[in-house]
C-alpha cells in the first residue's frame, strides 16, 4: 500500500492502490495477438511481408490486411489446396484472379477431365499443378506480380485452405463420448 492525501484530511492515510491493466505487460489477452512478422527465414516470404506490409500502409485495402496477416501464419495454418478445388471454386469467375496464400498441388484425380482456365496467384504451386493450369490455358502469377497489377485486389478471390483437413484434427476431443466421431489414439 502507498500512503495518498485524502481530498477531506489533512494527515496522510494509508490506502490500496486499485490494480488496473498492465499495459506494458500486454494486458490480459495474451496469445490471441496476430504476428507482426514471419516465423519462418525464407527469404521470399519475409520480403513479400516488407512489400504487403507497406501496401496496407499506404492503400485503404482489407485484401492486402488479409494477404498479409495470412504471410506471417504458421505453415499448419497456410495449408495446400488441390487445383480440383481450386477450379471447383473458381467456377463462374473466370474474368478474376485466385489468390491463394499457400501452396496448390496437383490432383491426380482429374486425369482425363477437362480443367478450366485459371489465372492464380500462390506462394507456391507443384511443377504438375503448374503444367495443368497452364495447359488449360491459365496462368500462374507471384504475389509480386500481383502487387504490380492489382494492388488492391481489385477483381480477384482471395481462397483459404481446409484447416481441418489435417489427420491431427480426428484426433482432438474426448473419444468415446456421446455424439462425438473422435479418433482414440491406439498404439
């Protein structure tokens, strides 16, 4: 306790300070905060962050925010899509761009069927995903090049992976309860 002067009394008192927040600590909502930068050390994604970073700053874009806080994500959290889902997707835009924060895979599934046109930007797309989309007659863009074309993201959708798609995710909750379609974990 630290000792105040009472507006009413003229010899100081002993009173309890009352706790407020601790800014300087964070606060109380530690562990929800968005990172600022990457984790990780490739070089490509850190200088992508720089220039994402500088375009929220100076355009008025809720894409470039999403892009960005999307670049700095975990490796978990920026899963793959197939070009199946991709196109699946994509159906009915084809005058936009897919913008995918990530890595697009081949899908061996689509032997055979024919795949549409598709203009993509990705951080990251397999050599038979890329042979795919270009045979069909689309493109594959960087975020680079997507920054000198639209830097708002004017015309384009902005696609997100299955998270849950992950063999971890069955395994999370209490098997065996009831309702529940969770995996147990047997050795």
């Amino acid at each position: 306790s630290t000792l105040l002067l009472h507006a009413t009394c003229t010899t100081p008192q002993p009173y309890l300070v009352i706790m407020g927040i601790d800014l300087i600590a964070g606060g109380r909502r530690t562990g929800h905060k968005n990172r600022k930068a990457p984790k990780s050390e490739n070089v490509y994604i850190r200088l992508l962050t720089k220039l994402y970073s500088f375009l929220v700053r100076r355009t008025d874009s809720k894409f470039n925010k999403v892009v960005l806080k999307r670049l700095c994500m975990s490796k978990a959290n920026r899963v793959p899509m197939g070009v199946a889902r991709v196109a699946r997707y994509m159906a009915g835009k084809t005058d936009k761009l897919a913008v995918f924060v990530g890595t697009i895979t081949d899908d061996v599934r689509l032997e055979g069927r024919k795949l549409p046109a598709l203009n993509v930007v990705a951080l990251r797309v397999t050599e038979g995903a890329r042979a795919r989309i270009t045979a069909a007659g689309g493109n594959v863009y960087t975020f680079d090049q997507l920054a000198m074309m639209r830097p708002t993201g004017a015309n384009t959708v902005l696609l997100r992976g299955r998270r849950t798609a992950r063999t971890v995710n069955r395994y999370f909750g209490t098997p065996g309860s009831s309702g529940a379609s969770v995996r147990p974990r047997v050795r």
